[in-house]
C-alpha cells in the first residue's frame, strides 16, 4: 500500500512538471524535475529509516523534507513518532517535555493534511494523555524512575542490552513495575527474540490483566510471526482488559483486515415500538391495525426502563449514588423482559413469524442463551452511564466478555500464514 502511495506522489509530481513547462524553460523544467527526483529519494530512504525502527537516524531527513512539503501527513506523522524517540534521549526532563508537546502539534498538523491512519490516531490519544507540562513518569521511587530514563535512552539508541540492563534494575528495585516488564519484553521483540519477549509480555499480564498494552504488543508480535490465531486470543484479552480504549480496537481491526474478516456487531433486539410503525403504515392505506404485532415485547422492555428511571429501583440498586443513571443491571433486566416477551410470541401462530424471521431478534435470544447478555450490552450498548459499572463486572465475568467477543464478534482467521504479515506495520506502535 506504501509503494502505492509512493508511485502516486511520483506520478502527480511528474505530470506537474509536464503542465509546467510551457511556462519555464527547458532547463528550469530539468533542475525541478531533478530537485523533485531528489527529494522523492530521501523521502523514500527517510520512510525506510523508520520502518526499520531507526527512528533517530530518520529524524534529520525528516525535518528536512517536512520542511519542504508541510503537507505531507505521512512524513509528519512519521516526524512525530521520531520526535517521541529522540525525546528520550535528552538527559534535561524539561528539553524531553518540550520535545513531546512538539510532537503533538505535529501530529496534528497530521492530521489536518488529512492523515487518519491508525499510526496517527493512536500518536494523537496517547499524545493528549500527556500533562500539560509534556512530562511523563514511571515511578515515584526516584532510583527506578532513573532506572527507566536511562532504559528508554538506550532503547531508542537501539542499544538493547543497555535497556534491558536498566530495567532489570528497574525491576529489582520495584518488582511490581508493570511498564519496566513490558519494555523488556518490547526490547526483545525488537531483537527478534520472541521466546524472550512473550515471557516478559506474559509477566506484566500477570502484574495487572487489566492493561491492555502488554496484550496487544503480543498479539502485535504473533501477527509478525504469523500466529493469527493465537495473536486473535490476544487482541480479545485487550479488548476485555480495556473495551473503551481506541487504540484497541484499531489494531484489532488492522488484524481483521489483514485476515479479511470483519467484526460483528450487529445490533440485537427491536430499535423502536412495534405498534406505531404499523399503526403509521396502515392509516396510510386507510386500514385498521395488524391485531397481532410484537410491540409486547417492546413494551415489556419499556415498563422496566420506566420502573428504574421513575419507580425508585435505581435507588433500591445503588443507594449510594446521588442521582439516576442508565445502568448496566437495568439494561439487562429490560433485555430479559423483551426476551420472555418474544418468546411467547414465538409461541404463538400469529407472530412466531415476526420473530423468527427478524435476524435481530435471534440474535437477542442467542445472546441469552449463551449467558452473554451482559457483555453483548457493555460491549455493545454502553453509554457513558453504564460503562460505570464495567470494572465490577469484569472482576466477576471475564470469561463471559471473552465467551462474547470470542462467539459472536471476532471471527476466526482463514488459513493465513505470513503473506501480508508486513501489513500493519505502520498501524499504531508508539515505540
């Protein structure tokens, strides 16, 4: 896909030249077009830098050619990742801030050129994580933190063994430090040490599952080496670590694209009141109502919501809260009053139709069946409300959310081994 993009700017800077040259000479015609195949030269060595994780040495080439074109959002974003990488190397923690702010204004300078690819996305969120001041901190212990500065030096020097010097010492000093273990684990992976690397992975899981990083740097790595089902495994464990973090779902989706799948998640259940739609089709041919319709079942759905909102049981569920929000509990119950409701329709000759020909409908009623009804509603249908109570619900039912994920909306991969492994190469990691 690079060298389509690539052979595209070429081409539009050739036919430039061509429609320029009846207003210049022949020789200016012959220095643009060499200073264009020039520039075109760099930029491909400075693209091939960084894609070879040599990120400091692609920096210069960098700044040059974004001086040239401000415009081109890929080399900006580019730009900015290295910027990150250098800004690690700076022994003064105030020069390091003010390398990372700059790297945010580029990004979106990125982004305003109208680059939206994952890469830019991700550089963007983690980027606005930052502090005001652009300062960034691993420990509050001041011999580890030290520790991780001079590990991170070394890393984006691309001295490995220096890195993973410092954070074992990182590590010795504080054994509980999660991003110490998942650098060293990241370490490795650079060195083409998967063995390594997938024990350090596997250890900052067990310092704290519910950080999706050390997940998806994994499945990250299956996916290089090929392991797209294993790696599939992972991006679900991310998933159900931290469902509403972006940058998950983008690389899942990179996953997805690179096995040509796609991930499912249809809606479940009826979307409006049953009645009134055929109530409003059938005045318009001058005709009574269907007698027998599913709006039953919405109504069931309905009287719950109501009872929660405005009958007191929100209070009676959560009496320490000040106020009413839609909860995850209410959600659920009001599912499983339309579900009992559509299975007595189901029941019956007159609207057993309706509800086994409505693929939304059955789904709902798999979704109970399979005891996923919670997940499907967190995954699903969470708004800002209900995502409140994801973490408890996490801490009792992983297994569910991955049950969920794992059954009705990550498919699995065909027989796919390393063909287009090199494919997301660009999709979003940040070191």
């Amino acid at each position: 896909m690079k060298s389509q993009r690539l052979k595209a700017c070429v081409f539009f800077l050739f036919f430039a030249n061509l429609v320029s040259c009846s207003l210049v000479s022949p020789a200016r015609a012959r220095a643009e077009a060499q200073r264009d195949a020039a520039y075109e030269g760099k930029r491909r060595q400075a693209i091939e830098l960084f894609d070879q994780g040599k990120r400091l040495e692609a920096l210069p080439l960098l700044e040059a050619l974004v001086q040239k074109n401000p415009k081109d959002g890929e080399l900006l974003v580019d730009l900015a990742a290295s910027l990150i990488r250098h800004a690690a190397t700076l022994g003064d923690p105030e020069a390091s801030a003010k390398e990372r702010l700059r790297a945010k204004n580029v990004v979106e300078q990125a982004l305003d050129s109208g680059n939206h690819s994952p890469l830019a996305l991700n550089l963007r969120q983690l980027l606005e994580a930052l502090p005001a001041n652009g300062s960034i901190q691993f420990s509050e212990n001041p011999s580890v933190e030290q520790a991780m500065l001079r590990g991170e030096a070394a890393f984006s020097r691309r001295d490995f063994a220096e890195a993973i010097q410092s954070y074992a010492k990182a590590l010795e000093l504080e054994p509980n430090n999660y991003t110490a273990a998942l650098f060293t684990g990241n370490t490795y992976h650079k060195q083409n040490d998967y063995a390594r690397a997938a024990k350090w992975y596997e250890r900052a899981i067990q310092l704290d599952p519910n950080v999706e990083t050390a997940y998806r740097y994994y499945g990250e790595m299956l996916v290089k080496q090929g392991d797209m089902s294993k790696a599939r495994t992972m991006f679900i464990h991310a998933a159900v670590a931290e469902p509403y973090n972006r940058i998950v779902w983008r690389d899942l989706l990179a996953w997805a694209d690179i096995n040509r799948v796609e991930l499912d998640f249809k809606y479940a259940g009826l979307l409006s009141d049953p009645r009134a739609q055929g109530k409003d089709e059938s005045l318009s041919h001058g005709q009574r109502p269907h007698p027998k319709d599913l709006s039953d079942a919405w109504q069931a759905y309905q009287a719950v919501r109501m009872e929660w909102k405005d009958g007191g049981k929100f209070k009676q569920h959560f009496p320490r809260e000040a106020s009413y929000r839609h909860s995850l509990a209410e959600e659920v119950e009001a599912l499983t009053a339309e579900i009992n409701a559509l299975e007595k329709l189901e029941g019956d000759v007159e609207t057993a139709e309706m509800v086994t020909e409505n693929p939304s409908l059955l789904l709902l009623l798999k979704l109970h069946q399979a005891g996923v009804l919670g997940p499907y509603v967190l995954f699903r249908l969470a708004d800002e409300d209900m995502g409140k109570d994801y973490s408890n619900f996490r801490s009792a039912n992983r297994g569910k959310l991955e049950q969920y994920l794992d059954t009705f909306v990550v498919p699995h991969p065909p027989g796919r081994t390393t063909e287009v492994l090199t494919a997301p190469a660009r999709h979003g990691r940040s070191r």
